[in-house]
C-alpha cells in the first residue's frame, strides 16, 4: 500500500489493514490468488478482505503503476526493490 492511503486511513500494519478497511484490492502476479504466501496467506494470517483481485506482474512496473495510481491498494513487489520509495 502507499503512504497516502495508510495515513488516510491510519494505518502502520497489515494487521491494522484489516481492521480498518474492507474490500481491497490486490494487485501482483496472475498465481497470486493461489499461492499461499499471497492472497490466501494475507487472507488467512492478517484477515484482509478482498473485494477484487487484479492480474499485474511479480513486482514489475504494472503493479507499481497501478499502486502509485491508486488503481490496486495492496500490490506484491519485491522488498529488496528500490524504486518504491517510503513516501509512495
């Protein structure tokens, strides 16, 4: 997720992600609706909520389009990845 929409919503974790939002949407990798350290593992280990799941990329420039443009609000990419600032 981007800084923006965790300050709007005052948000630090994933854990507080679910608490405080419904109906995200995830965007990354078209084997991320099956893979269990993706949606199913942020479903069943934080509790978030999923209203729709886009098809992107592993970490690539679609789904950091589409987390700067707020089209996704959560996307997989990769940490160790530095073209995403803190600020984003």
């Amino acid at each position: 997720m981007t800084k923006a929409f965790a300050d709007e919503h005052g948000v630090a974790s994933l854990s507080e992600l679910a608490e405080a939002c419904g109906g995200l949407v995830l965007g990354g990798p078209p084997e991320c609706t099956e893979r269990p350290f993706c949606q199913p593992g942020l479903e069943e280990t934080y509790g978030l909520e999923f209203a729709e799941f886009r098809s992107l990329d592993a970490g690539g420039p679609l789904t950091k389009s589409a987390l700067q443009q707020g089209e996704v609000t959560l996307g997989l990419v990769f940490s160790s990845d530095g073209s995403l600032t803190p600020s984003e």
